[in-house]
C-alpha cells in the first residue's frame, strides 16, 4: 500500500471528515491515476484511505476515516446501498432522482442520476475512473435498471487528466426519455442534455414556484436562463397568463416549447426568446415592460472562491435589471449555483443589487437544492444552490 505523507499541521482538514487534500499539503508519496493510498499525518498517524489523483490540485480524496475499513468491491457495495437507502426515505415527487452526489455520498467524484429506467453517471475523479467497472455493476444490480449511459464529459474530467468518455455502459436504444415530475411530463436526452440531462437539483423549487404564482396572482412571468422550460411550465401550472423563456440555447427552448404543449397549456401562453439574458433584461427595460414574477437561474458563475469577485459582478447586474423589471409587489426567484459563492455573500450580492436598483423587498424564503443533492456535515461545499425568494416591495 502506497503511503501519502502530509507536511507538519496539514492533517486538521481530514481530522475534521473534509474528503480533500490539495496539492500543497503533501510532503512525499506518489501513486497511480485513482489508486487507493494511505494518508498520513507528518508524525506517521491514519488519517484516511483515499483515492491519488496525480494531475489535480485536489490531489487525494478520501473514501473512508476507518483504519481498519478495506477499499474493495465490497466498500463500493455498501456506500452505493446506504445511498440508494437514503434516495428511498426521501420519496421524491419524481420518476427522476439523483441516486449518488459525489463527497456528500462518500463517493468523490461520482454522480449518478436515475431517469425512469435508466442510469446516468459521470466519473468525475480518477479514483471513481479506476473503480468505474465495480461501480456500474454494483449499480444495476441494486437499481435491478438494465440500462446503463456514461456522460463523463464534464469539464472536471480535463482537471483530472481523464479523457472524455460518454456512450452505454449497459444497455442500448433510445437516448430521449420522458420522466414525470411533480404533475408535469418533461421530456430530455441523457446524451445531448445539460449535465446528466436535466437539472434534477431545482426540482422542489420549481414546484414552490408554481405554489407562489399561483398565491400571489402571478399573470405576466419572465423565466430567464430556462433551459428546457421547467419553471416555465410551473408557472402554467401555477395559472400564468403569459410566460417569457428566455436562454441561449435553441436546442433547449424548442424543448422548453414542446413541454408546454405535452403539459396541455395552450401554445399562446408561452413565448421562447433566444437571446443574452442581460441583453432581453435590459431591452424589457427599455421597452417599458413589467413583470409579476421572474427567475433568474443563471449557470455556474464561479465554479471556485477564486472566480467569486468577477462572478458577484455578473450576479448583481441581473439580479439589478430583475429588480427594475419587476413590478410592485412581484416575485424575484433568484439563484446561485456556484460552490465559489455562499449563501452570506450571494444574500450581499442581492442585497447590491438592490441598492443600486433603489428597490427593497422582502426574502419570502431561503431555499436549496432537492434533498436527493444532499449536503453533510463536514463538506460545506455541498452547499452550492442557493436560492433567494423576494417580494418586492410597492
Ligand atoms: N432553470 C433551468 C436551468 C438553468 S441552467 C431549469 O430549471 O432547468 C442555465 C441556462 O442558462 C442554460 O440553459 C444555458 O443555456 C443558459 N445560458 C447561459 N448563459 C446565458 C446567457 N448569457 N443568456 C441566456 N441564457 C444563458
């Protein structure tokens, strides 16, 4: 076994269960892509069992605290299964659930999404790469799901030195699916389809969404950033007279245009605008339009703190031409979803936003992700959508 030594003082972060360990942190030892190491304090002491991932920053993660726990088949068996445990407690209002979140799992790396019948994971980390074949059979043998999709494609592969990889791991046919969530039928493609296909993790907000339209007599709404229409077809549901999408991808707002129509909402309640976000924000402002409720759920702006200065630059600007656009007495949904923003300075940023904007307005509501994107205690960046519901004031 492989033994990572850490330099003098370096071993508080694993002592306090934090999966990490960067690269500055390491005194000596080295190991294979994805082979499981012994860490070790400056003084020769367990601290964990972890996975070594040589071309990262984050260069060991840990699997488990337990000296005396092996990292083999059957670890992977019992981390899968406590997960799939907690996803059935949780009775999600979907057909579509998030099955493994990656550290908060005890698993780095690894997300793993059920649609219907279907598994779709991304392998994230080295370690996971290297475990991939005993993760994909442990999976469908728990699931008892026969088909099986790779989407290794993100961004955070090239961090770790992994190449691409996306296709069937088991299985085969048709990569379209329709999943029921909440009472609405939503369409998508697990191989074309943002992250594992759809945005799994803004769920329970979208369905607070309708709840509030509907509460507040919402009639005019602006869903900027909608991919494929969900908070869209909520505020149908929710009894929207008139309903704005508005996102870059063409792709994604045909689909946003055929969820109206597969929910039963008539085609002339929904507009797809295929424009900058920031562009449409301030145009509506210039045409001297009004809106009674609008979301803005913009992509990843700061994927690290280290982005955070020039992303809470961004954020405020929307978050100040929504304010505006807004009518007395609307509802702002506003949205972060970048681990480098917490949810102290996202409130700050908004709180910006509404200065220069010269309106106030009320926080309704603090929310998160869906609970099957759970967060633990000891990994504070499982934190990373965070929500604001304002009411503005009259
Ligand atoms: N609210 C959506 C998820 C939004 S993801 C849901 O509930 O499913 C962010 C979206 O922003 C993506 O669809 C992306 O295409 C879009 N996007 C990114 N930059 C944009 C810009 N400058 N203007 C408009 N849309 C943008």
């Amino acid at each position: 076994m492989k033994v990572i030594r850490l330099r003098a003082g370096r071993e508080r972060s694993l002592q306090r269960r934090h999966p990490w360990v960067f690269e500055s942190a390491i005194a000596k030892g080295g190991a294979d892509p994805g082979e499981t190491v012994r860490v070790e304090s400056a003084e020769g002491e367990f601290l964990a069992w972890a996975a070594f991932s040589p071309a990262s920053q984050i260069r060991v993660r840990a699997w488990s605290f337990d000296a005396a726990e092996r990292i083999d088949a059957a670890f992977f068996e019992r981390r899968i299964a406590r997960a799939l445990a907690m996803r059935e407690r949780l009775q999600v209002p979907s057909d579509a659930v998030r099955l493994v979140h990656g550290e908060s799992d005890g698993l780095p790396g690894l997300i793993v999404d059920r649609y219907g019948d279907t598994l779709v994971a991304q392998f994230g980390t080295a370690g996971v790469e290297r475990w991939k074949t005993v993760i994909v059979e442990a999976l469908l043998r728990q699931t008892g799901l026969k088909r099986f999709y790779e989407r290794s494609d993100a961004s955070v592969r090239a961090l770790e030195g992994l190449p691409e990889q996306t296709g069937w791991l088991a299985g085969e046919g048709a990569t379209e699916l329709t999943i029921r969530e909440h009472d609405w039928r939503l369409s998508l493609d697990i191989a074309t389809g943002h992250k594992t296909g759809y945005y799994l993790d803004q769920r329970d907000n979208r369905r607070r969404f309708a709840e509030v339209v509907r509460q507040h007599g919402c009639k005019r709404v602006l869903n900027c950033f909608s991919y494929t229409g969900g908070f869209s077809v909520a505020a149908l549901a929710g009894g929207a007279e008139r309903v704005i999408s508005v996102d870059s991808s063409g792709p994604a707002l045909a689909r946003a245009n055929a969820h109206v129509a597969l929910n039963g909402f008539e085609a002339a309640r929904h507009e797809a605008l295929d424009a900058d976000v920031n562009k449409t924000l301030r145009a509506l402002i210039a045409a001297g339009e009004q809106f009674d409720a609008i979301v803005l759920d913009p992509p990843k702006l700061a994927p690290t703190s280290a982005h955070a200065e020039r992303a809470a630059r961004a954020y405020k600007d929307i978050n100040r031409l929504g304010l505006k656009l807004l009518a007395p007495g609307g509802l702002l949904f506003t949205f972060s979803c970048s681990g480098g923003v917490g949810p102290e300075l996202f409130h700050k940023i908004v709180a910006g936003a509404g200065m220069d904007a010269q309106v106030d307005a009320y926080i309704l509501e603090r929310v998160a992700a869906a609970p099957d994107h759970p967060q633990t205690l000891y990994f504070p960046e499982g934190d990373y959508l965070k929500g604001l519901l304002l009411l503005k004031q009259g």
